[in-house]
C-alpha cells in the first residue's frame, strides 16, 4: 500500500523526517519496502499483513505512528448532518450474513467535474487515477479511512430501492472495467428493481457509473462478508482496492464516519445537498473485552514491562484499558481490531510497541529427547559413500509430466495427478526418480559432460487406496569416465556393472547379506534381497533415450527401494577370529561360453570345494584376440586354508583337480 | 696373509666403492662364501693353539669392522641412489586418486542446519509431502477462505479428497505435538511445494527447515537467543541480527528475522535491496490455537516455532543468483560444492 507523509500529518504531528519514519515503521511490523521522494511529498510503500486491515488507510497508519512516536491522533469528524427526510426509497438486504450492514446517502444537484489540483495530486502519487471529483472523492476516502465507497448515478437506478442479493446464473452485468461478467450464485450484487448494478464489494457497473452528465448520486457505504467477497472476486477473477479491504475486514464504526466524510468533500466540492442517510442492517457489534494478565506478558516475552507502560502503549493503539486486579487489566478492543481476540494478541501489540529489540535474548534449558533418526544416519552414510566413489547428488522436480513416463517403458502402476497444476510438466507425482535422473543426464550430455554419475535420495509417490510415500535411491550413469594413471590414461565405459559395484559397496558397508542380482532380459536386472525384490538396474531403451533427446549415448540406472533396504539391516557386527595357519592361493584359467553364467559356476565350485576351499572370486576376465567369438576367458583363484593345520599341496591338490574337472565336465570350459 | 697388509686393501677398496653393484663386489671379496674371511677363518685350524686364540680375534674383528663398513656405505649409496634415479620426476603432473562426487548444496546446507541445532539439543524429525489439508491450515490456525492462506497457495491431488502437497513444513508440528509430549525440541526438514510461476526468485518445489521448541516457561527471549546462536554459527559472528514484527497465522507474537547484509556489511546493495538487512526466517511463539488443536495445555505450555528456506540460505551463503539452478543439476554448478 502507498501512502505519503503529508496525508499522515493531517492526522498526526510527525517531528520525525521520512526516512527515520520509515525505519521505525518497519520495526512495528509495517515494514515500508520503499520511500520515495516525488512532488514535494515522500511515498511510502508499505507492506500491510493480512491481519491489520485497519492500518490499509491513512488514519490506521496515522495512529501506529501517535503510538510509537507517542503522540496524539488529530481526529477529525466531518461535519453536517443529512436530513433524514423520510422517502419512499427502501434497503432490503437478502441475507444480513452476505451484508451486515448498507448505507446509503442521496445527494442531489452535484457538479461532476475534474478534481481539484490538491486533490487529484494525493490520489496520483499513490498511483490510483483520477477520474472525476465525485468518484476521486469517493476513492480518497477509501485510501484515508479504508472504507470503500461507491458513487452511483441516482437517475441510472430504478429510484424506488436498492437490492443486496446473490446474482442469478443466468445474469450479467458490464464493470466499469468495460467488461461483461457472468455472474452466479456464488457472487454477491447490489441490484436495484430490474437488475444488478453493482458486484458488491469489488466493482461498480458501467451503466450506473458517475459520469460529467450526473446530477443526482447515491453513495453506498457499507459492509460484506469476507468470505463472500472472497468467492465472488475469485469466481470473477477480478481484484479491486474494495475487495481487497472487504476481504481483510471493515470497521463497523466507520461506515456512517466515512459516508459522512464523503458527503462533506462532495458538498464542498461539487456543491449538492445531502438529503437522505439510510442505513439497514445488524446492530453494531458489542466490544471485545480481553483480559490481560501482565505477569504473563513477561512470562512470553522474558521480559518485565512496567504495568504503566503496558498501558500507556495500549491507549495509544486505541484500546481502553481498566484495571481488574492488582496485575490484571480489562481491555476494550476498539472495533477496527477485528484481529484482537486473545490475551497473546494484546502481548504482541505491546512488544510491538516496546520494541522486540528492547527484548533480551536467552537461551532455554533443552531437555533433549531420545533422538530416533537412524533413518537419516542410514541415508547420509549412503550419500557419503556414493560421493567417495565418485558420484554427485542432483534434486530433480518431484513432480512430471504424464509423457516421459510413458517412454520409460517400465510396468508403473497409475501415479498420483496433481488436481491444480500450472504447467504440462507439473502433471503427476513421480513414481520413479528414473525419469528425472534421465532428463538430468540429459541436461549434462548436452553441456559436453563425457561422464555422467548422478544420484537422488528422495520418495516416490504410489497411488495406492491411500496415496504412499517410499524413500527410494536413484543413480544413474553415462558416458567413459576416465583416469589419468602412471602409465597413460585409463577409459572405463560406464555400465551396468558399474552400478552393481556401487551398489554392492553400500550393501557392504551397511553389513547387508543375501542380495543378488538376476537377469530379467537384456536391458532389465532384478535386486533381490533374501528374495524380496527391493529395486532395478536397467540400460535405458532406444525409445526412453529419444523420449529425454539423447543421442548417441547409452545411459545405466537404477533403483532401490531404501526403506525396503534397511528393513534388512540387522544390528551387531560379529568378530569372525583371523585364521591361525596360512592357505594357499592356486589359480585356474580357462575359456567359458558368453551365454553361461559366472554366478551358477562360483555356486558350482563353492560346493564342490568344501571344507578345504574358503575363498574363490574372479580375478581377471577378458576378451580380444585369442579368444574366440561367443567366449570369454576368465581366471578364478581359489584360496584354500583351514583352522587346523597348515595345508600341503598335496592335500589340496585332489580339490583342485575337482573343481577343473567340475568346470570341463559340467560347464564346458576348455582350460587355458 | 698378513691381517694389517688387507685391512690397508680393505680402507682402499671401499673407497673405490660407488654404486651398489660395487658394493656387492666389493662384498664378495672380502666377506663371501670363497671371500678374503672365508679363507682366513678356514687357516685358523692349522695354527698352533696359541696362535689361534689370537688370530681368531683379530678375523672376527676385521668381519665386524668390514660388515659395519658395508652397512655405513650402503646408507650413503641409498642416499645418492634416490638423488640420482629421481631427479626427473615431475610433481607437477596430476595427483592419482578416485575423484570424489559433490553433495547437493541444499544438502551441505541442511546437514550443517539440522547439525547446529542438533547441538543446541534438537532432534531431527521427518514428515510425509503429501498433507491432509487440516494439518497444513487448519490445525496451524489458517483459515481457509482468508487472505492469510494467500502465502500458501497449494497444490492439491487429484482423486484423494483433501488431501495435498504440503505448502511448509509447518504441518509437521500438528504431527509430533500430537504423538509426542512436551518437553519438545524438534527441527524438520524437507521438500514443500507451492504452485508458483518459476522464475530466478521462485521455485513451485523447494526446501525448508521447521524448528519449535514447546516446553513451561519458553519465552520470546529463548526464541531470540536460539535463533542468534543459529544465525551467528551460519553467517558468521560479524552479523547484526535484527527481530521485525511480522504476522503468521500460527505464531503470535510473530517475527521475521534479518541478518544484515552479506554483501554489502549493511550499506545497502542490490541483493538486499538497499534495505542493508536480508531477511532469513520466519519465526514467533506458538498460537495458543495451534496447541488447542493438538490437546496440548496452552496454559502450561508455551513455545516457539520458526521456518526458513534452505534454498534461500545457500543463495545468500554461496552468493548464488537464480534459484533455478538448484534443479537444473548442471555438473558444472553441482561441483562447485
């Protein structure tokens, strides 16, 4: 809201120059976001919560500032009085709850001309347009006193009674924005005998507008609910200064105040005599009566005001105040603070006033809790990992578009859509990290990355009965990563096997046992923890790759459910004792089938091995020159030990000759 | 053989001595399997019992004298081998070692958050995303048809009635006051959401940290002094904080907090709008509505509850412009953490 320091001191002496006025406005809560000096005047521009509609006016500023700077609130009360002839001119108000209160006020034989110079400058420097003297002064009191006004042209309206009704669905109605609106239901009118006027509360109509052609004007002045004003505007989608303050709250008692006011500029102004003031409605509302218990306010605030002080800044904001016992006030709320209701709403206004920097700072004695949060230690530990092997964290949307899941190619239940979305990419909840990892990588590709390694631990979300959560972690790779070693530069083309190894590091360093990996066709591989499936790895397909733009790139991902993965953890390591006696390593290398598998051999060879054999892995792999198409060749070394004595070679000797025997006769290797 | 005539060949021998495999000649020679002591040690048996006695000594003085020679000359060797064999080697080619990955900065971010609170006594607790709609406003004292709901425009779903993606992290209050009983000391992290048009300021998704402490007798001044430490171990011990009345629907009395600029020390730039002041986090005591609706006894309880925007921390902290880069992961953004 704009406001300048010329208009406040018509309510109140100010002794303070602009700039130390803004500062100290800001730190009553009206935090003044900028001030400019423009025309002889400063302008304010202040940011007002939603909670104070009593200060989107320049009397409800004017009487923060008599509070702060301690000083007193010029009040002014307009003079003259309206006959109140009696007419055959009527107020009916559908529902009191749409419109507690109507006012309005006939003034006949009015001059509709430009404004005045002094006037029309005021309305221009905070950025409202002049029109014409009766409408600008209809606006000047809205911005001095924050009760919305509106001027009709008498002679437009039907003359015999004005109507507060909800529109009909089938009604329509031309704004003074030049616009025709579709009313409904929903959206309260002023109307009078044959149709609706106005949009109550938000904007006038064009027909009835004041124009340099009206004589006669009714001046409405009145109040609507909030909510109805709410849903009216938004219905329309429109917003004015009116509904703005109508939507925040209006003062009961400044009603008659400003139609008043209004008159009197008009008269002065535009000459015209005030004839009739009619009023229909609720009767005002009774006074708030709060109490306030000043040993409390230094129990919240951790600091001892003075009960005289207490009071002192609360008459200056207008409450008044009585003593009920020794450390107890009664406090009448004025009715412009509709927001005032509890005894802790005082004690802001009271910090406020006295200033949250006078308030000392302390620290509270924390009883600190059995912290559970193993769920987060588990998942740092993995971000840790993942960042000491080389991988980076990304944060992708955790919302998507319908489409790329669709190219994804994976079997997805229905995701979760989003009822309100902006945009197209806002559609649905994720049901996999997958695709915004893939657009990740995309991203990068582009910005000549020639690797990629990317992880997210986030949830996805699963449309069940009841829509669920699961923490899940994503990882996805592409491109040559390379090393600059003693001996030259190293490439390593990322794949699956080098999401496998990232993984296998975390299951060992989260002491995870029984997991394996299974094939499911070329591009797709199972995660099995002791048979429960727990996440996927997967080479993207040709049709998901076009679906993210990327060409020419193969990219791995994967999947893991990790809530699924630490429901395996079991706490307690054990100490396994290290062995007594030495072993002996012996190798053996041969040429296997590509279509046969390494895991069925080591399972092979595991069984046929015991007691003697304790260890055997794959300790080199290859293929190229010397070994045909369709084969690899491999080497295994197997470790022999025992608990109770040092091995000879002539005891293993036998075993070894087994496992070969194993290899040629079960699995056809031909040995190197 | 005369002893003193090879220990004079001995002292010249070595002395001849320059590299290793002279060494080893030079070993052989004298204390090998055919060497010059092998050959004296084996006449010994042929001497008289007097003169044994005797010339075994002086041998067995000599071996000491020609091992210790060895050992002293195959130090110096060693010393002058490295200087010669590694003089060409450059230190200036790159280190060997598996390059680390990066951490999200919004997760360097809240890891140093949570742990500043953690220390102060805090426990980290999480909350779901997806909201009912009476923990996200209603229960946190926010009317549904009012303009204070304004701030938390949100996005609701589709097909789960009042069901929504929650607007703050605030919910999680609602949450834990109801599971857990006071005394409460709690931060929370995570991802909110807001249908915002995004631009270089706004983001539809982001991420916050929630703090509230409920406990008898906490006071505005323990917020204050909570909030100091926590602002002082973030931007250092130079900043001058300031507490602005401010109006949230579930804390009363509410406070925006400022720090004074980074940037500028407070003289007034273009990241803090010439105001001198960058306003952190949101923050007040705990509206006594907000206890009604979770049966906590507001007349014995009292406490404290503040929000901030991790994204906004690490814009101000990282001096980073545009809050789109948060999710755009570009490696090249990402590495600089």
């Amino acid at each position: 809201m704009k406001i300048t320091y010329n208009w406040l001191k018509d309510f109140v002496d100010i002794k303070i120059p602009a700039q130390e006025l803004a500062a100290k406005l800001t730190m009553a809560g009206l935090e003044v976001v900028a001030l400019e000096e423009k025309a002889g005047d400063f302008v304010l521009e202040i940011e007002i919560t939603p909670n104070r509609p009593d200060w989107l006016s320049v009397l409800g500023v004017a009487r923060e500032i008599a509070a702060i700077t301690n000083t007193k609130l010029k009040i002014q009360n307009p003079k003259g009085k309206a006959r109140s002839a009696k007419g055959n001119f009527k107020i009916e108000i559908e529902d009191k709850k749409d419109c507690p209160l109507y006012s309005a006020r006939i003034i006949r034989n009015v001059r509709v001309a430009p404004s005045p110079e002094w006037l029309r400058k005021r309305l221009e420097l905070i950025g409202c347009r002049s029109v014409n003297n009766v409408v600008d002064i209809t606006n000047y009191v809205l911005f001095e006193l924050g009760e919305p006004l509106h001027a009709f042209d008498l002679d437009k309206l039907s003359q015999d009674k004005i109507i507060v009704r909800r529109a009909k669905d089938s009604e329509k109605l031309l704004a003074i924005d030049e616009e025709e609106r579709n009313l409904k239901s929903k959206v309260l009118v002023i109307a009078d005998r044959n149709r609706p006027v106005a949009i109550a509360g938000v904007m006038g109509g064009k027909e009835t507008e004041v124009t340099t052609s009206t004589r006669n004007v009714l001046l409405e002045a009145a109040i609507f609910d909030p909510v109805v004003v709410r849903r009216g505007r938004q219905a329309l989608g429109l917003q004015s200064e009116a509904s703005y303050r109508f939507e925040r709250g209006i003062d009961f008692a400044m009603v008659e105040k400003a139609s008043a006011r209004a008159a009197q500029l008009i008269q002065e102004i535009c000459g015209g005599e005030d004839i009739l003031f009619l009023s229909s409605g609720l009767t005002k509302p009774k006074e708030i009566r709060v109490d306030l218990d000043t040993a409390y306010v230094a129990k919240i605030l951790g600091v001892n005001i003075a009960r005289a002080k207490i009071k002192q800044i609360l008459c200056g904001l207008g409450f008044k105040v009585r003593q009920k016992s020794k450390e107890v006030f009664k406090v009448g709320v004025p009715s412009f603070r509709q927001d005032v209701k509890l005894q802790v709403d005082l004690i802001e206004e009271v910090a406020r006033v006295f200033g949250y920097d006078n308030i000392p700072a302390s620290l509270p004695a924390v009883k600190p809790a059995i912290t559970i949060r193993e769920k987060r230690d588990l998942v740092s530990a993995i971000k840790a990992i993942l960042v000491g092997l080389g991988v980076s964290e990304v944060a992708t949307y955790s919302l998507l578009d319908k489409a790329v899941l669709n190219n994804l190619g994976l079997n997805l239940a229905k995701p979760i859509e989003i009822l309100n979305p902006l945009s197209q990419d806002q559609e649905i909840l994720r049901p996999t990290l997958i695709p915004g990892l893939g657009r990740a990588v995309s991203f990068n590709i582009n910005q000549k990355q020639d690797y990629v390694s990317i992880f997210e631990i986030g949830n996805i979300f699963l449309g069940e009965t009841k829509p669920r959560e699961e923490l899940v972690l994503g990882l996805a790779l592409s491109g040559t990563n390379s090393f600059l070693l003693e001996q030259g530069l190293v490439k390593d083309e990322a794949g699956l096997l080098n999401l496998k190894g990232t993984l296998e590091t975390i299951f060992l360093r989260l002491g995870i046992q029984g997991y394996e990996f299974n094939n499911q066709g070329a591009l797709n591989c199972a995660i099995r923890i002791q048979n429960e499936k727990i996440g996927l790895m997967l080479r993207l397909s040709p049709k998901a790759l076009e679906g993210l733009s990327i060409k020419n790139r193969e990219v791995f991902a994967l999947e893991v459910s990790l809530d699924k993965l630490f429901s395996f953890i079991r706490p307690g390591k054990k100490f396994t004792p290290l062995p007594k006696y030495p072993g002996i390593t012996r190798d053996i290398s041969f040429v296997l089938k590509d279509d046969l598998s390494v895991k069925d051999i080591l399972l092979a060879l595991n069984q046929k091995g015991k007691p003697l054999l304790s260890d055997i892995r794959i300790t080199d792999y290859y293929k190229g020159k010397q070994i045909p198409a369709g084969f690899r060749g491999l080497t295994l070394s197997c470790f022999y030990s025992s608990n109770e004595r040092t091995l000879t070679e002539k005891e293993i000797q036998p075993v070894q000759d087994l496992l070969c025997e194993t290899l040629m006769q079960t699995f056809g290797v031909k040995m190197r | 053989m005369d002893i003193n005539a090879i220990s004079t060949q001995i002292d010249l021998d070595i002395q001849g001595v320059h590299s290793s495999e002279g060494l080893e000649e030079f070993r052989l020679k004298y204390l090998g399997r055919k060497g010059v002591i092998a050959e004296l040690t084996s006449t010994i048996p042929s001497l008289s019992k007097d003169e044994r006695a005797a010339f075994g000594q002086q041998v067995n003085s000599l071996k000491n004298r020609l091992l210790a020679l060895v050992e002293d000359k195959q130090k110096t060797l060693s010393v002058q081998s490295e200087n010669t064999t590694y003089t060409s080697f450059d230190i200036g080619m790159p280190g060997i070692a598996q390059g680390l990955g990066h951490l999200h900065p919004v997760t360097q971010i809240t890891d140093e958050i949570c742990s500043i609170f953690s220390r102060l006594g805090f426990s980290i607790v999480d909350g779901p995303e997806i909201e009912t709609e009476y923990n996200n406003f209603t229960g946190l004292n926010i009317p549904l048809e009012h303009p204070s709901r304004e701030a938390f425009d949100t996005f609701y779903l589709k097909n789960y009635a009042k069901l929504l993606l929650r607007s703050h992290t605030s919910p999680v209050q609602v949450r834990a006051m109801q599971e857990r009983k006071p005394p409460l000391a709690i931060v929370v992290p995570g991802r909110v959401y807001r249908p915002d048009a995004v631009d270089a300021a706004h983001s539809f998704m982001f991420h916050q940290i929630e703090g509230f402490m409920v406990d008898e007798g906490i006071k505005f001044s323990d917020l204050k002094g909570v909030l100091e430490k926590f602002a002082k171990a973030v931007f250092g011990k130079a900043i001058n904080m300031r507490f602005r009345p401010h109006f949230f629907p579930f804390t009363e009395p509410s406070a925006e907090v400022d720090i004074s600029c980074i940037i500028c020390k407070g003289k007034g730039c273009s990241v803090c709008g010439r105001k001198g002041w960058l306003e952190i986090l949101g923050s007040g005591m705990i509206h006594p509505h907000v206890f009604k609706h979770v049966g906590i006894d507001a007349k014995k309880y009292t406490g404290f509850a503040f929000g901030l925007g991790v994204e906004r921390i690490a814009m101000l902290k990282y001096g980073i412009n545009d809050i789109r880069l948060f999710f755009e992961n570009d490696l090249r953004f990402l590495k600089q953490f």
